[in-house]
C-alpha cells in the first residue's frame, strides 16, 4: 500500500506541484489549503508525513502542529514544515510545537521528494 501525504498550504502552486512530485513517486497524496482543513483531514485519514506551511488564513501552522501532535495515532508521524520565515525564533517554535524538519520556500521540490523519503525508510 502506498504512503500517504498530506500537504497542508495556502498557496495552490506549492499544494500541486509537491502533490504532482509525490504522487509521481509512489505516495498517495492529499492536500489543504488551510490548517482548518488540514485538521479535517488529520481527523478521517491515517497520513505516514504532513508536509506544512506556517503562514496560513483560519488556522496558523504551529496551532495547526500543536492539534496533530495531541492525538495519540499522530505523535510520532513526521511534520514538516514549509514557510518563508527565516528567524531563528520561528525554526525553534517549530521545532517547539513538535515539527520534525523545518524547511525555508522555496524548497527545491526535488528536495522535498528526498525528505519525505527519508522520513518514511526510517
């Protein structure tokens, strides 16, 4: 059975192109354009990598993260974070809220590929 993705981001060019990549891969991909949506899906599917952008509308990523890690079945599923925030003090709250790899856009998507990858041959 193939994995499953779930890209979670507000911008539809980062969701298709990441969602085209991955499923080219193998990986059976879902995506978000919000947190709220994004908390949805976390609800009515079991994803094996969450691949999320912090600066979103309705929902920000870390309350977004904060969500994922209460449940039991997502505490040890890998979280990656995608934003344009470059502080030191965004990638500590990221890795506070538990994210597993925090990531600047742009990502080279090919790179992306190699991260969920790695994540899941663990």
């Amino acid at each position: 059975m193939a994995k499953s993705v779930l890209i979670v981001d507000d911008s539809a060019v980062i969701r298709n192109s990441l969602c085209f990549l991955l499923e080219t891969e193998g990986f059976e991909v879902q995506t978000a354009g919000n947190g709220i949506e994004g908390l949805e899906k976390v609800q009515t599917h079991q994803f094996d990598t969450i691949i999320a952008d912090i600066n979103m509308p309705k929902m920000h990523g870390y309350d977004l993260i904060k969500e994922i890690r209460k449940k039991e079945n997502y505490k040890d599923v890998p979280i990656i974070i995608i934003t344009t925030e470059e502080e030191a003090a965004d990638k500590k709250k990221g890795f506070e809220v538990g994210a597993n790899l925090f990531l600047i856009k742009p990502t080279e998507p090919k790179k992306m590929v190699k991260y969920v990858k790695m994540f899941l041959n663990q």
